[in-house]
C-alpha cells in the first residue's frame, strides 16, 4: 500500500470515527489534527474529502453532543475549513 493510499484510508476511518461525539476531542486535540490539516490543503483529492467529511463530521458530533440542531460557527483559531468555503484557516 502506498503511503498516499495509508494516508487516505487513515482519514476515511478519522471521518467515520467522528461521527461519535465522544471522538471529538482525541482528534481535534491529540496528534491528528496536524495530519487532517495537512491532508485538506492535500492536492490529492480523494485524501482531503476524507478530512472534510472528518471536519463535518466532527461539527455534526459537537452540536448533536451540546443539544444543538445544526453546527456552530467555526472557530477561526482552528486548523478546520471555513465556514463560508472561502479555503482553509492559514493559522
């Protein structure tokens, strides 16, 4: 397996973990979230829509967790995607 293909394989599984709000935080927060940043600004484009499902994902787990019926706005301090699609958080 090329590591192209182990890098987009360990986002698909990322972004099926993140459906349970109880992942959140350990990928948010622990060693992931360099991997899922880089792998959005990834030109490989199989490998960034994982880690946008992840990020979807992960918003989806955060309302669902806090009683809320849609994501919140997102945090400009974060590797994650603008809200507005205008491209990724160059923080």
């Amino acid at each position: 397996m090329s590591t192209r293909s182990s890098a987009s394989q360990t986002a698909r599984l990322l972004a099926l973990l993140a459906v349970d709000p109880a992942a959140e935080r350990p990928i948010r927060h622990g060693r992931w979230a360099p991997f899922l940043a880089a792998a959005l600004a990834s030109d490989d484009c199989k490998l960034s829509s994982h880690a946008a499902r992840t990020h979807l994902n992960l918003l989806s787990a955060r309302a669902a967790r806090s009683g809320g019926t849609r994501p919140p706005t997102c945090d400009p301090d974060h590797w994650t995607v603008m809200c507005l699609g205008a491209g990724l958080n160059e923080r």
